[in-house]
C-alpha cells in the first residue's frame, strides 16, 4: 500500500541514484582527462642549451632540428623541432627546450650587424659566430646530431 511517506521515499531514493550516477561519471572523466594530461607531460624530455664564448652581441639565430634535410639546408621548416631569435650580449647564453623525446642536432649564429644572415667571406668562411651540437666545425646532420630521451645538456661553444 502507497503511502505518502512512500513518495518521498521513491523520489529520495531515485535523487541519490541519479546523484550517484553523476559523480561516477565525472570521476570517469577526470580520472581518464588526468591520466591523458599527464601522458603528454611524460611524453616531452628537457633539453638545456648553453653557448659559451660569445663574442659580440647581436640576435642569436638558433635552430633544433629532427632531420637531416631541415639542418642541412634553409628554409626547409620540415623537422624543425624548435626555433629562436633573441637577442644577446657578450658571454654565455642558456635556455630549456620541452620537446619530444628523438635524435636531434642544433645550429645556430650570432648576427652581430642584425642584417637576417650568416655573413661569409669570399670563400664562404662565416664571419659571424656560429656553432653546432658536438662542437663539429661542418654543417653535417650524422656529425652533430645527439639523442634525447628525457633530459639532456648541450654546451656549444663559438
């Protein structure tokens, strides 16, 4: 027999499923969105650049790139991982990357008069400071490339 206390029972009982329901949703979610947000966090892998010996200030142009076609050449944005221009003074220069873990090599320049390029003599020798990873002194991606695959510490030095 329905009472009127029995309604209230019946409407009480369905609100607690429904906000039972609820909650088990949402810690479905949050649970999944947290363990996807910490998946790219896990994924990238620190790389810390200093040059040493810089000369003259001018704007660093330095390039990190995944590819041997992207580090041989300009102009080709295809396996660049990373870029910047900054400006710099005489000394050292650091900065962290967060990048995905992989084989990598860097190269960079200083243009000391800002004019946008690596300035060379007649013979094609730069005039500017430049360096690359391993400290090779020949534009060659096999040479100058290192692996990443959580932390690393490239020193380059001009």
């Amino acid at each position: 027999m329905l009472t009127k206390y029995t309604f209230a029972f019946i409407v009480n009982v369905d609100f607690v499923n429904i906000i039972t329901g609820f909650v088990n949703i949402m810690m479905k979610y949050f649970g999944c969105l947290s363990f996807i947000l910490c998946s790219f966090h896990l994924s990238a892998a620190t790389l810390d650049i200093e040059v040493q010996g810089i000369t003259k200030g001018g704007i660093l142009n330095l390039e990190i790139s995944s590819s041997k076609g992207a580090f041989e050449s300009d102009g080709d944005e295809n396996g660049v991982a990373a870029t910047i221009q900054e400006k710099v003074s005489k000394g050292s220069y650091q900065r962290s990357f967060d990048i995905p873990p992989g084989t990598y090599a860097i190269k960079l320049h200083i243009d000391e008069n800002e004019n946008g390029e690596l300035d060379t003599n007649f013979l094609g020798i730069p005039k500017e400071q430049y360096g690359l990873s391993n400290n090779t002194l020949f534009l060659n991606f096999d040479a100058a490339s290192f692996s990443l695959n959580t932390y690393k510490k490239v020193q380059i030095r001009l």
